[in-house]
C-alpha cells in the first residue's frame, strides 16, 4: 500500500496532475491523491479509493465517495519530515505512516515510506506516535523492509 503511495507520488510529480505548472508532490494528505480535480476537473484516482478512504487525517473532502476506515487493518496518514518546518513543507519530499488498527490483534509493526521509494518498519508503540519522518532512522529503531 504504501509503495503504491510513492507510485502514485511519482506519477502526480512527473505529470503535474494539479496543472500547477510545478513538479512537486501532494503534500496535503493521502485522500488528495485520489480525490484532487486534474486538469479536465475529474478526481485524478492515482490511488485506489480504499487507500484514500484510509487517511486518518484527511484534509481534503473524501466524504462524498465513501466512508472513511482502515486499509487491510491500517490507518494511513502523510506527516512530514524531522527537520522540515511544519509551516512550510518542502514540495520536493513526502511521507506516510502506516499504523494498525487492532494492535495488538493485528500487526505489531507500523511502516513509513518517503520520497525515496523505501519502506521502513519498527515495533508499533501506541504511547508514541509517529508524527514525522526520522532523520535518522537506525537511531530511532527504523528496519528497512525488504
């Protein structure tokens, strides 16, 4: 799901789906990538829209194609990177976090992904959330999936 994600990144970077004479990346949420009008006004559908309805903290209008809830078990959210200012994301980088629902009953591990194409895991801690993308990774307990 989450290369999916990067996929679809890569896609509405390369072909400026906002037509906003800019290659940069949706930084806004998850559900943007499905919902956001492209050039002709349609929704652009870069992601399946069980992984936009997954957003856990959508920031654009999803409601009207369905109703929100987790994907295979995970809530999906875009945060940003450790040493970004949070008042000015940097359109050249993304990410997401993938947290269980269920934990423990489902998966104990949560998952990161960013504009470099790789996945990351480590032991899900539900009194620490994951709200950015560690600078440093191994320090923090981060795993590269293989």
């Amino acid at each position: 799901m989450l290369k999916t994600l990067a996929s679809a990144q890569a896609d509405f970077r390369a072909n400026d789906r906002d037509g906003n004479g800019i290659n940069d990346f949706w930084r806004k949420d998850v559900a943007g990538l499905y919902v956001v009008p492209g050039t002709a006004g349609a929704p652009i559908k870069l992601i399946e829209l069980s992984t936009a309805l997954a957003d856990s903290n959508p920031q654009t209008n999803i409601s009207a194609f369905g109703v929100r809830g987790p994907k295979t078990g995970y809530w999906i959210t875009a945060i940003r990177h450790e040493d970004e200012d949070p008042r000015k994301l940097d359109p050249q980088r993304f990410a997401y976090v993938a947290v269980p629902v269920d934990f423990p009953k489902h998966d104990k591990d949560i998952y990161i992904i960013d504009e470099n194409n790789t996945v990351f895991r480590k032991v899900f801690d539900r009194d620490v959330p994951v709200t950015v993308f560690p600078s440093d990774l191994d320090k923090n307990g981060w795993k590269k999936v293989d």
